[in-house]
C-alpha cells in the first residue's frame, strides 16, 4: 500500500477527532488544531497537482528492432514550472518484452526550464509482430509524501518487432548478379533497370507497355521508354498467402514458417547489395518496390510482419501477373505454405524463368504436417510423393528448393548455411 495513503488517513482521524473534542469540550486550540490540519493536507495536494502539471516528457527511440535485441529508449522530463521539482517516478511500457512495466526515478532536483534526459535498455523477448510502447505515466509527490499525483500522458508509438533473420547459404551462386562485368564502364547506358534513361524510335519486340505516349505523340511516331543498365543484382520474393493454405497456431503454423523463411531471405540478398523488391496477395496487396540498403530492408520487413494469410490468389498467378517487374538475369524466391502446388503451371513458371536467365529459389512448407485449420490432413504417403515431385521438378529446371515441415526447428534449419543446399 502507498505510505502516503497512511499518512493521509492518520491525519485525517487526527483532524477529526480534535474537530470532535474541540466542539465537545469548547476547546478553540484543539479547533485550531484541526483546521491547521485540513489546511496544511489542502496545500500539499495543491502542490503535488502544479507540479505535476508543469511536468511533461517525451519519448525517442528506433521504430523497430529483430527478436531478441537490446533496445535503448531515452526519455526526456521537462519542468515548465516556476519552482525546481525534485522525486519525479517516470513509468514506461515497452509491449515488445514479457516484462513491459518500465519505472524509475528522478531523484535530482529538475529546475525550472530545464531538462533531464533518462534511459533504459530492455530486450525485445516477445515474437515477431506490430506491438507499442507507451503510454508514459508521471509521477510526483508533495515535500510531505501526502499525495502523489499521476498523469498518464498519450505517447503512444509503433513498434515493429522483426524476426530473427539467419544468413542463407547458396545466395551468392544464383543468378541475381550485376548485368555487366566489373571491367565495362560504369556510364549509364540502355538495358533494363528500375532507372529512366530516355526515349527511342520503336522496335519489333519491343513490350507495348513501354511505349512513351507524349514523345509518339511529338514525333507522330512510336517512341518506346528506355531504362539505363541494371548495376546491381536484383533478387524479388513471392509470398502465398491464400486463406486455404493455413495450419497450425503460434510458433508451429504456416504463417509462423512463410514469414521467418521470407524475412531471412530478404535479409540475406539486401546485405549482400541485392536491389530487393516483395509480392503477396492476401485481402489486400502487399508490394515492397525495388530498392537497396538497411533502411528498404527496414521497410520490406515491415510489410512482411503484416501480412495475413487471407487470400485467394494462388502463387503461381501472382508470379504470372507480376512478371513484368522480374529483371533478366536475376533471383526470383517462391515461398509456398503447401506443397500440393500446381506442378503444371509451376513448370510453366521455371520455364518462363529460365528463359529469363532468371534463377528460381522454390521453399515449400508442408502445411499437411501441422494442425489442421481449412481441411484436413493428405495421408503421409501422398505428402512425401508430392515432396519428391517438387523436387524432381526443381532439378529439371535447375532450381534450389528447401521443404519445411512441422518436424523441423526452423530457427535451427534457417541457421544451417547450406539448408537451400541440402534440402
């Protein structure tokens, strides 16, 4: 129990007892007494409330952080008030770790107008998903300890939580390269990238969607966009997130699988220089465009987190209709959540790809093997033939694959360098 609560009912029984005995006996000086009391327990509670009210903080710190990482989050108090406060407790929530009450106090006196940066480090030991930190409680108490008034102050703020994010063995051997040796200029010059380079006279071949409309209209003839040399390796993920395909709850689920296998893959080819882009269909469309360094990695991890299997598009459709923004000579990840996938249109898929000189990464995880959730468990016997169909299928077109199931610990298979190797 607060002392102050004590103190405060002490007090008031003693005011009320003098108040009683003094009108009782007609005694002014146990009056007195009692109305000193009153007062002086009136004052403290004024005191506390404007000190209070003069009080305010504000919080800073990274929007995100991946599982299990130490976190620091400065907080600032502020006095805007005309007397120095001193004793302020400060309590915090951070929703990323299983202790989420955060409190301390200021026990230095805070003059008026200035202000007192604290800190707190804390681990993020939940699972990955969109959690907040905030809201900021401030507390301060009167020179007596009677009262202790607080206010909660609205700083609320997002905070994304990724999963931990492993290196994937086997990247660097798959064709998502540079579109031209190191020893040629670095000049820009025509070829296919995400960079406008300028306009040319229409070719046989050329894709109709190039074409630049207010140019053929100047020349009053076809002129078609062209796109400077593509510099970097570019590598491009396709999720599945049809609502059919979902099974299992927690840390053994489809879901769980998709994006811990997708948020590794993505981690990997951007810290390798990779141009990173991202496609998935569930209610609604989640596209990532193609960029380039830790903070598009920031964004793409971003989106991954808030994905939700609820679609109704199949994957090889998604990949079909977004085949237009796959550069030649590139790295293209299918992350299936069955592994009963159309083998027909997939072949139909490698082979666009291969033409492409686009290497096919195929990650299948088998949702037969978790809790049923849409429908019911195939027989094993039909699971493993499937397995062996798709990976038949893979080494006909030179595609990596890796089958996941309910059996495996992913965090330890996705720490194996080789598990695109092996699989």
């Amino acid at each position: 129990m607060d002392p102050g609560i004590l103190h405060r009912a002490f007090l008031f029984g003693a005011a009320g007892l003098c108040l009683f005995l003094g009108l009782v006996l007609g005694a002014p000086a146990l009056l007195a007494f009692a109305l000193a009391v009153l007062l002086l327990t009136a004052l403290a509670r004024g005191t506390a409330r404007r000190r209070l009210s003069r009080l305010h903080a504000y919080r800073r710190l990274a929007p995100g952080a991946f599982e299990d990482e130490e976190v620091r989050v400065e907080i600032a108090l502020e006095n805007r008030g005309r007397g120095p406060v001193s004793l302020v407790e400060l309590t915090d929530s951070f929703g990323a770790a299983l202790a989420e009450r955060k409190a301390f106090l200021d026990a230095l006196p805070l003059r008026p107008g200035r202000r007192h940066r604290m800190a707190y480090r804390t681990a993020c030991t939940r699972l990955w998903g969109v959690y907040t930190v905030g809201p900021l409680t401030v507390s301060v108490s009167d020179p007596l300890g009677l009262f202790s008034p607080r206010r909660v102050l609205p700083d609320i703020q997002p905070f994304d939580l990724f999963p931990r994010v492993h290196p994937v063995g086997g990247l660097e051997r798959l064709g998502a390269r540079a579109s031209f040796v190191p020893s040629d200029p670095t000049a820009a010059r025509a070829g296919q990238s995400a960079a406008y380079f300028g306009v040319r006279d229409f070719r046989a071949g050329d894709d109709v969607r190039r074409i630049h409309w207010p140019a053929t209209a100047r020349h009053h003839h076809p002129m078609v966009k062209e796109f400077e040399l593509d510099l970097t390796p570019y590598f491009t993920l396709f999720l599945d997130l049809e609502r059919s395909q979902r099974a299992g709850t927690g840390r053994k689920s489809t879901l769980e699988y998709v994006v811990r296998t997708g948020a590794s893959l993505l981690a990997s080819a951007a810290r390798r220089g990779d141009t990173v882009q991202l496609f998935a269909e569930g209610r609604a469309p989640t596209v990532v465009p193609p960029g380039r360094g830790e903070l598009h990695l920031a964004c793409a991890l971003d989106r991954l987190i808030r994905v939700r299997q609820d679609g109704v598009l199949p994957l090889v459709d998604l990949v079909r209709r977004e085949e237009a923004a796959l550069p030649r000579a590139s790295t293209v990840a299918l992350l299936t959540a069955t592994l009963f996938i159309d083998t027909g249109r997939l072949a139909e898929v490698f082979a666009f790809l291969r033409a492409r000189r686009i290497r096919p990464v195929l990650v299948a995880v088998d949702m037969d093997s978790f809790l049923p959730v849409t429908r019911s468990a195939r027989p094993r016997d039909a699971v493993e033939a499937q397995a062996e169909e798709l990976r038949g299928l893979a080494r006909a077109h030179d595609a990596l694959i890796a089958v996941f199931g309910d059996e495996h610990d992913l965090p330890a298979e996705l720490a194996r360098p080789d598990w695109l190797e092996a699989a």
